[in-house]
C-alpha cells in the first residue's frame, strides 16, 4: 500500500481486492485530505479494454477528479487481468463475463463498503455498466450497500442497429480471439488490455437474438435486472450508434425492476454542446463541464432523499 499528497492537496491511495482464482483487484482512492468521512462515496468500474487510468487520468485529473474536487471520494477499480490488478502464478485468460458478474464486481463493492461509511455509489462505463446492473441483480445483498448506479454508455449487444459492420467486428473478434486465447486489443489499438475469448464469445452469442445470459445458459441477466431496485441514472450518447445506442440503452433501463431509474440520452437535443459519442460522453472538456455535473447532482438528490 502506498499513499503520496499531491500539490493540489488530493489523497491517494492503492490498494487490492482479493477474488476468485488468486487475483487481486487494483483500486485507487482519492479523495481531498479535509474530505469528512460521511462524504459519498463513488466507486469507477471501467469497460472493456481498459483499466483504472480510463476515469483517473495518467496524472490523477481524469474524470474522477471532477467529483473528488467537489468533495466525494473516487474508488477508481480495474478488473481482473487489467490495469496493475495482481494475476495468480499461473497467467492464464481463463475466465468470462460471468466471472465479472459473479466475483469481481461484488467483490470489489464489498471491499470499498468496509472502507467507506458515507453514501456509495457505483459510475460504470460500457460493458462494465451492463455487468453491474447483473451482478446486483443476482446479489441482493451488495446491492444493499450502494445508493445508487450511474452507468454511462452501457447498452448489452444485440444486432438492432449498428449494421453489418457490428456483424462483421464481432465476427471478427471472437474468432481472433478464440485462436489466441484471448482478444489483443493492444495489439489492435482497440484499447490498453486485452480480453479472454470466454468475453468476447459471450457478446457474439447475445448478439442475433439479443440474448442476456451467463455462458452456460443456466443465468438469465435480463430476469436479474428485474432485481435492481436501486436508483439508476444510465446515461447514453445520442452519438453513440454503435457500441451503446439509446434505443438498445432504453432496452437495458426497461429490464430495471425499480421506479427510481433515469434514463438520460445526452446530445443537443438535451441542451449539451454536442452530440455525445461513447467515450466523450465522459472524458474531456465537454464531458467535465456539461455531463459530469448532471451525474453528481443526480447522485446528491439520491443522498438526500429521505
């Protein structure tokens, strides 16, 4: 465990969550160091791909630092096989979007429960949004500890829009990855971290019937939706045609089985500067001053409901 104080007086903190397998879970806190400890708290869950360094930035001012400014503690995550997250001896891509589901994502909003007593939140983007909202469905008891989900740019994937293009990637992808044991994104420029061929043959599987299921079929995610009860903001770029539309976006918020979920297309139409894509809808100037902002106050009114 290490901790340094930064210039502008932020905290931060490494630690690790153990999980299934003999991994361990890299988690970043930060915080102001006159933070109170009945500040919220927000755990960041990044997608595909990508590790921590997506919401904490290379110099800690990534989007998690707008809500640390404004007084919350940023738990910054990466999944297993990302990012610093610590393998076992034996490195093996060996597991697939359920191993998400059933270990990493409630291991790590246990981990950062006992750490934090104030209000928790979870902000997760693309396929780590869709894996939350799974996870809580299936785990009642972990979705007791949050207040609320923010997910951004999440929507499972179905062949509804994106046309053959979509085919052909995840055609494409799947069989890359099933001759080399897992998906080189790296290689590919697609993103930082790679992904195992279980992940991705997962997405292909779903896709022609718009399916949401563990691999071996026995787990109905959409019937675990119906589970999630708590606050959800899912926000979606009204740019973002491909990875995550609105309409397939709208379809993963009208599985939720609470009253209490908001589902927010961002683009011009909703007084935004721009039409939000996947990843700006986030990251960069824009994001920081018009989506971010929405997202924390959203979270504020959730913490002060009675």
């Amino acid at each position: 465990m290490s901790t340094n104080t930064k210039p502008d007086a932020a905290l931060m903190e490494d630690f690790w969550v153990p999980t299934s397998g003999g991994h361990a879970l890299h988690v970043v806190e930060a915080s102001l160091a006159a933070a109170p400890a009945s500040t919220p708290g927000i755990l960041f869950v990044p997608g595909l791909f990508s590790d921590g360094r997506f919401f904490l930035g290379g110099q800690g001012d990534g989007p998690a630092r707008s809500f640390v400014d404004e007084g919350c503690t940023a738990y910054v995550a990466s999944l297993r096989g990302h990012g610093k997250s610590r393998w076992p001896q034996t490195r093996a891509f060996d597991w697939n979007f359920d191993t998400y589901v059933r270990h990493d994502v409630p291991d790590l909003v246990r981990a950062v429960r006992a750490r934090h007593s104030g209000p928790l939140f979870l902000l997760a983007h693309s396929m780590a949004g869709y894996a939350v909202l799974a996870a809580l469905g299936l785990d009642l008891e972990a979705q007791a500890m949050l207040a609320g989900v923010c997910t951004l740019s999440s929507a499972v994937n179905d062949y509804s829009d994106g046309g053959l293009k979509k085919r052909f990637q995840l055609g494409f992808s799947t069989a890359v990855a099933g001759l080399l044991g897992r998906f080189p994104a790296k290689a590919l420029k697609q993103g930082p971290w790679d992904e195992p061929a279980g992940v991705m043959r997962q997405f292909t599987d779903w896709a022609p019937t718009g399916a949401f299921r563990s691999a071996d079929g026995a787990t109905d995610y959409w019937g675990a939706l119906g589970k999630v009860t708590l606050p959800v903001f899912a926000g979606v770029g009204a740019a973002d045609g491909f990875h995550a539309s609105p309409r397939r976006a709208q379809k993963l918020v009208e599985h939720l089985g609470g009253g209490k979920k908001v589902l927010a297309v961002l683009g011009r139409a909703q007084g935004l500067s721009w039409d939000a894509g996947h990843f700006d809808v986030v990251r960069g100037e824009r994001a920081r001053r018009e989506v971010l902002p929405r997202v924390l106050a959203w979270m504020r009114q959730v913490a002060s409901a009675p």
